[in-house]
DNA sequence: CATACATCCTGACCGC
DNA sequence: TGCGGTCAGGATGTAT
C-alpha cells in the first residue's frame, strides 16, 4: 500500500529514469485510468506527446512529471498502482494501464493498476504558499519530509479538529503523506490510542507523534519501503523491505515488543487499527 | 464550515 | 472444486 516513503521510492525512480526524455506516444489500455483526465483517453494521450519531462516530483502520495510547458502529468497510485520502466518489447502485464514510449529508444514507462483506485491526468500548475502544484493537489498539506513543511502549524491543525486522533493523522488536508500502516506505527511509537480524541491531545504529544511519524517514514524509505505482496514495487519491480520492522500493522496476535502485551486489531473506518492494549490504552471516554 | 461515511475496484483467502 | 463472504484501503462526492 503506497504511502509516503513507498511514492518517494517511485519518484526517485521516475527521476532517474524518465527525467530529461521526450515522450512520443501514449497507450491507454484501460479508460478508468485516467478517469480524473475528464477530457477522455485521445486528448490525454495527445498533450503528452512530443512533450519532454523537467523533473518528477512528489506531495504526500501526489506524484507528478513536470512537462515542458506549464503542465504536469499527475499520478496516484491509490492502493495497488505501480510505476514501471520496461524495455519495449517485455510482456504486458496482466493490469497495465497506461503505456508511455519514449522518442530514444529507452525503456518504456507503464502504469499498472490492479485495483484501480489510482490513475493519471494531466493538469496545470497553480502557485500555492510560494510552490507550483498541479491543481488538484493544491488542498494537499504539506508532507513531513518537505523541507517547508512547519511542524508548529501541523501541531495547532491537528489540535483543531474534533475527532479521533488517527483520522486527523490521515486526514490529508492537515499533514500529508501518512497512511494506515504508518498511522499505526506512529501511534504506537508515541503509546497513544488511535481513538483519542484530538481536543485532549497536548501540544506535546501532537508533536511527538508527527515528529513519529516523520522518523518512521524516513526509516522505511531507507528500508526502500514497505510491501506485503508484489503489489508495491519501485520502478524496476522490486520490493522494499521495511514490513519486517513493523511494530503493530499486521502484527494481530504477537507479543508487543515493548512490553510482551497482544496485539490487537479493532475494526476503523470500514478498514482496522492495530494496537497494543497495554501500552496504548483506550482512552476512558470510549468504553469497550 | 466541519465532520462522517459510502463508494469505487480486483484478487487472495477462508470456511463450508 | 466451487462458491459466497470478507478483507485490503486512498481519496472523493455527498450527507449530516
């Protein structure tokens, strides 16, 4: 499941190997793909070619090619979406989405998408707090890796809202970036309760919690990020491996490394949040 | 305006 | 062997 450190792997291989190369054509084998691009499938395969591509760059789980011109060309991976670089001529894959060739002979790039929650669109630029994004990230926070990103704003944000802590922490409009896995981990790191309600969360801990969630996504993005199953690969179809250092996603069951208590797995949003019961208390105004 | 929630999708897995 | 149910869950559009 793509989160931060996952798109940041995808972005620095994008960079690598797509940066500086003239697009010629684009094949779209799936119209839900690029659903967002409202002009359809013709129109999106024509802006991009003969385009040349300036950088690819990255806001929370927003990644985007800058393209000669003002536009951008604007990727999610929503859950199963991945970036591939392909020699011409390597077989389909069963989901592949969205093909792009190059004018240089050089591997082709293919969007792949089992789900299809993710897909691509163009879009043009806007300029947001002193920064250039395509427009439908514009309301997308800043992320913790953002050199800009002011972690004193993201603490008042968080304590704002009135709601359980772990929807603000994914609540993309306040920090950006987090997803369920890091969402559980930071919790547990900070030994706070997904359903603490925001308003009792002291300036402190809201920042030991972003400040969390900063350092486990940098670790995973050290690790090449998380992955359970082929479904998150970078560029080239490798995993990360960061799903060994997990202390409670996925970990139903297991002794909790810090204090031997079981892990548990409570039902969240029509999705699960993983705890500790002893080092993560439910806070008293939720009741089993 | 803020918050909550149904919805999109495919495949792995499980119990019967 | 197949079949139905459950789960994975990011972001959006709609409802409250």
């Amino acid at each position: 499941m793509p989160e931060l450190p996952e798109v940041e792997v995808v972005r620095r291989g994008l960079d690598a190997h797509v940066t500086g190369r003239r697009i010629a054509a684009v094949q779209v084998l799936h119209p839900r793909a690029i659903r967002r691009h409202l002009p359809g499938p013709e129109d999106f395969s024509g802006r991009l070619a003969g385009r040349e591509v300036l950088a690819a760059r990255r806001r929370g789980k927003y990644l985007w090619l800058d393209l000669d011109g003002s536009e951008a060309v604007l990727a999610h991976l929503g859950m199963s979406g991945q970036m591939l670089v392909q020699p011409e001529g390597a077989p389909d894959e069963k989901h592949l989405r969205v093909r792009v060739r190059f004018d240089d002979d050089g591997p082709e790039l293919r969007f792949v998408d089992q789900r299809t929650f993710g897909g691509l669109a163009t879009a043009d630029q806007v300029l947001v707090d002193g920064e250039l994004l395509p427009t439908p990230v514009a309301h997308i926070a800043r992320d913790p890796m953002d050199p800009a990103f002011d972690l004193g704003a993201a603490v008042d944000a968080m304590r704002r809202r009135r709601t359980w802590v772990k929807r603000a922490l994914l609540d993309q409009t306040l920090v950006s970036g987090v997803g369920n896995i890091y969402a559980d981990e930071s919790l547990w790191r900070t030994k706070l309760h997904w359903a603490r309600p925001t308003e009792k969360l002291t300036r402190a801990q809201a920042g030991e919690l972003l400040t969390a969630a900063t350092e486990v996504m940098g670790e995973a993005l050290l690790a090449g990020g998380t992955s359970f199953d082929a479904l998150y690969v970078n560029v080239n179809g490798q995993s990360g491996y960061f799903d060994r250092a997990l202390a409670v996603y996925g970990q139903e069951g297991r002794a909790c490394r810090r204090c031997g208590g079981v892990i548990r797995r409570d039902p969240f949003m029509n999705r699960s949040a993983f705890s500790c019961p002893v080092c993560q208390p439910r806070p008293r105004s939720m009741r089993d």
